[in-house]
C-alpha cells in the first residue's frame, strides 16, 4: 500500500484519502474511488495492506490518473 500512495501523491497530486466503513476512500478531482482494501485489524494499519494489481489498474482509470505517470510506479500496469 506504501507504494500506492507513493503513486497518488506523485500522480494525483491534491487528492484525499481516507478510511470508510469497509475501504479506504480515495478522491481527486471530484471522482472518488472506494475499492482499495484498509488493511489488516480493520484498518488501523492502512499501509501494510495488500493490493492487487486490478484494483490498482481500476483506481487509476475511474479517477482519471494518467497512465504514464502510474506505469512509473508500477510497470506493468
């Protein structure tokens, strides 16, 4: 999850996130995008959850991320 927000922060520069009931809530320019995982313990530990690569490549697309940008992050996106 480390290097997902590494990846928002450097692509998505200005979006907020937080963690919801179930998922952690991510928004950027006016698009919200609720299906990355909060981690184990019920969230109280965001950043060592596992994260598929489909759920990333999903992120990106329905928050409108440019692809370039998150293949620097992830290759193989």
């Amino acid at each position: 999850m480390a290097a997902v927000f590494a990846m928002l922060d450097d692509c998505a520069r200005g979006h907020t996130r937080r963690i919801g009931t179930h998922r952690l809530v991510v928004t950027w320019r006016g698009q919200t995008y609720m299906g990355l995982p909060k981690g184990p313990g019920g969230g109280a530990d965001v950043a060592s959850a596992v994260v598929a690569h489909a759920e990333i490549r999903k992120a990106v697309r329905m928050l409108g991320i440019d692809p370039e940008c998150a293949r620097r992050h992830f290759g193989n996106l």
